[in-house]
C-alpha cells in the first residue's frame, strides 16, 4: 500500500469541499482532496440549478394557461415532455462543465479518487490502494436522500430527486412523499408540466414554515391547484404491475382510495455521508445519529474528551444547515483553520436564510418566532407585525395576490428580528430582511428606506409598519427586554 502525508486532507469534493481547498491553499500548498463519486457538486448535477429550470418550464406552462386572465386567448398549451427534459438536462450539464472546469484549476498532486475512511484519527486509507496520513482532516462528505420502510414497497418504482433529472420524458403520474423544500418544489413543478401528482406528508409540516397561520394559509393556496395532504394516512404502499398502487385516505371526505402512480418521489429528508467513513476510528465525539459534534463558528469537531480536535466537519455532512451558501461559508472556515491547528479563529456566519422556489414563494430569515420566545426565555419581548397580500396592488396587477408575511422585533430597542414570508417573488424580499438583520437595523431605520411605487415591497413596508405600531417603546421596556436577551 502507498504511504502518502499531507498537511491538510479534504474528503469530498462538492461545494464545501471546494471551497475548504481554495481557502487552505491560500496558507498550504500541502493539501490533499479526495472525491469517491464524479466531480460536479450536488447543486449542479441534482439539487439547485436543475430543479430552477424545472421549476422554470413549469412556470411557462402555468403562465400561459392563466394568460386568459389578462384578456389573452392561448388556445391550447401542449407540454413536449421530451423537449422539456432535453432542455433541463443541457442546461444542467452546462452548470456541471463550469464546476468541471473549475477542477482543472486544482493541480493533480492535489487530488486523489476514490473511497476514503478513517483507521485511526490521523490517518485515511483510499480505496485500499493509498495510506494517508494528515495533520488535519475535514470531512465534507455531503449527504444522501432517506425515506421510511413503508416507501420500500414501490420497488424499482421509488426515487429520489437524483432521478428526475435523468428522465427523457415527463412521466404520466407521480406520487411524492414529503412536502418539505425538494418535494414542493419538484411536485409543484411536475403538476403544473400535466403530470398527474399527489403529495402526501406527515404531521402537516410544509416547506419551512414554523408559523402556524402561515402553513394553513400555504396549505390551502397549494391545495387549490394540486393536491397536498401534509398530513396523510398512507395505509400501504405497493409494486403493481408496472406502477405502485398507494392506499390512503382521501384528504376531504376521508374516503379510503387506491390510486396507482409510475413512480413515488422519496423527499423525507436527507443523512449525513458519515457513516461510510468508519467514523469510529476518527476519535470523535459522535452525536445520537453518529455525526461528529462540532462548534459551528470554527467547524472543528470534538474528540472523545470533548476537546478540540484537528478534524473539521463542513456542509451537508454537519446536518446543520444544508444550503449551498453555509456550505461555502463553513468550507472557507474550515479550510483556513485547518491550515493554522494553534490558531483556530471564530469564522463569521451570517444569519439564517432560506428560500423555497415554489408558486407563492416560501422564505424565513432569521429564527421562527417560536424560536425566538425560547431565546428570550420566554419572555413577552417578541413584537409581531403581520401583513397580506390579497389586496396589496402590484401582486393585484400581476394576477399573484395570494401571500402572508410575518414579522419579528424586539420590544424596547425596535431591533429587527427576522421574518416568516409567503407570497409573490419573496426571493428579493427575503435577501433585502436578511441584509437588515446582518446589520442589525431597526425597524425605524428600515421604515426610513425608499420604497418605489408600485413594488411587491409596498407589501413589506405595510407588514413593517404593522410591526412598528405593535413595537412597546421605553426605557423600563428596553430593559427589561435586554435582561431577557436573546443569550447566544
């Protein structure tokens, strides 16, 4: 077996991975990257931009079939499920080359391909073939799809969203499991393309919501062009002649159904890509689902005495926030502590932010109000400010008036806090509050921004004057609010 050392060893390669290297190669020429799969990061082959050019195919549709309400007569629409897929999947490969080409930038001494996993704490093994040892370690393995054993029964008939994008032709029916940001976006999208679609979830979650209000309202809205049960009775899924038949009750009258589907779409959740690593031998402090504890500023994970470690965990493989920006963020951290063990650094972490490109949008910045009150110890310190959008006149004009946003502050000091968004285009809204957070505006100082006429934003500035009119002023406020404090 070949002996190879290295200062700084990376395993994974996608968007965390890639940017630990960047970060790392600023201070070390010694490091080591080590890929098992292809190259090309989950957001370019399966996840982010794949979906958006479904997603946009299926707005096309939607806008043409609902072009009537503007005095436009289309008289047929027909969706080529052919032309439709060839369109996604060489737009998709274009992404793919890009992050491709990108890897042509790292020098081959750098990389190594295959699988690794730890025999003890500084040391790799490479598919059985390189023995690698490494002053420091950062695992940013990803994750992978999961679903429950009920789904097992489709057989070959079950997916994952890694296999949507890999279809030449749209298919007739689909039936997905879980609405959370993968399942409505995707079923969203495959409704609106003609394919039959029913989706089914547990508990009644939807998307990201935590507001109670704004999962009714979003509940309702999708239910009025798809059909969503987010808290399903499924009795049993099962293979059937070329299809799955799925028994369930009906979500209105309650009435026990059996419908038959050519695929059922696994979107239940995802688990870190750690336990092919012999995660065990790595020393770690390893939490209830065996993923490595570590402090998310530094991204370095504990050893078995709870102590610093020179391994460092970053994206999807912490299971702490798996979106494309954290991932970035936390392999810029990693990768630059690794490279200095005696000088490990507090890295900057912006605040929470997530967008889910269904039709109306769905958004949270900052921490859910519930959240929050538990921050604050349950104190009454949480200021709330609401707003819709059913008569707000630019989603009016648009045709889109469907959305509710909620807002958050702190009694005393008028600090902005976050915000739960559905409706029109919040995308942009979204990445305007998450600015105001980051810099810790009021919600005066917000108020006192110019806001254009007529822009969905005329929207926020109400839901911010609803919350500053429902703000508690004062000196004894302020305190008392400060006393609580939101901790860290």
């Amino acid at each position: 077996m070949q002996q190879r050392n290295a200062k700084i060893a990376i395993i994974g390669a996608g968007s965390a991975g890639l940017s630990a290297w960047h970060a790392a190669r600023k201070h070390t020429d010694d490091v080591v990257l080590i890929e098992a799969n292809n190259y090309g990061t989950t957001c370019a082959r399966v996840g982010c931009m794949p979906s958006k050019l479904l997603i946009a195919a299926a707005n096309a549709a939607h806008s043409a079939r609902k072009a009537n309400m503007f005095g436009i007569n289309v008289n047929e629409i027909g969706i080529n499920g052919q032309a439709v897929m060839e369109r996604v999947k060489k737009e998709r490969d274009r992404f793919v080359g890009n992050v491709l080409k990108s890897m042509k930038t790292i020098p081959a001494s750098h990389q190594l391909h295959g699988h690794a996993r730890f025999i003890d704490p500084q040391t790799l093994v490479i598919d059985e073939k390189i023995r690698l040892t490494a002053e420091a370690i950062i695992i940013a393995t990803g994750s992978r799809p999961s679903w429950p054993k009920l789904l097992e029964g489709a057989g070959d008939r079950l997916i994952i969203n890694d296999d949507v994008f890999n279809w030449d032709t749209l298919p007739e029916s689909i039936a997905v499991v879980g609405p959370g940001v993968i399942g409505m976006e995707l079923g969203q999208a495959l409704s609106r393309l003609g394919v039959r679609t029913r989706t089914f979830g547990v508990g009644g979650a939807i998307g990201p919501f935590q507001s109670e209000t704004l999962r009714q309202l979003a509940d309702e809205t999708f239910n009025r062009e798809l059909y969503l049960d987010a808290d399903a009775s499924l009795d049993s899924i099962e293979r059937s002649d070329g299809a799955v038949a799925i028994t369930f009750n009906e979500r209105d009258s309650g009435e026990k159904l059996t419908e038959t589907f050519d695929y059922v779409l696994a979107a239940t959740g995802r688990r870190p890509n750690v336990d092919q690593l012999d995660i065990e031998q790595a020393g770690l402090k390893l939490n209830e689902h065996g993923v490595p504890e570590f402090n998310r500023f530094t991204l370095q994970c504990l050893n078995a005495q709870s102590a610093p470690s020179h391994i460092f965990i970053a994206g999807d493989a912490n299971q702490s926030v798996p979106l494309l920006h954290e991932a970035i963020t936390e392999g810029k951290i990693a990768g630059r502590n690794a490279a200095f063990l005696d000088d490990v650094q507090v890295g900057q972490r912006n605040v929470p932010l997530a967008i889910v490109f269904t039709e109306p949008q769905m958004a949270i910045v900052g921490e859910s109000r519930a959240t929050l009150n538990t921050r604050y110890g349950g104190c009454d310190c949480i200021a709330l400010g609401t707003v819709s959008f059913a008569e707000q006149g630019r989603a009016l004009v648009m045709g889109e008036h469907h959305g509710y946003f909620e807002l958050y502050a702190e009694h005393g000091s008028g600090q902005f806090l976050g915000a739960e968004l559905f409706g029109p285009h919040v995308e942009h809204m979204a990445h305007l509050l998450a600015w105001c957070l980051e810099q810790k505006l009021t919600v005066g100082q917000m108020l006192a921004m110019p806001f254009y006429h007529p822009v969905l934003e005329e929207g926020l500035r109400s839901g911010l004057r609803d919350l500053q009119a429902s703000l508690q002023q004062g000196a004894a406020i302020t305190e008392r609010c400060m006393e609580c404090g939101p901790g860290d």
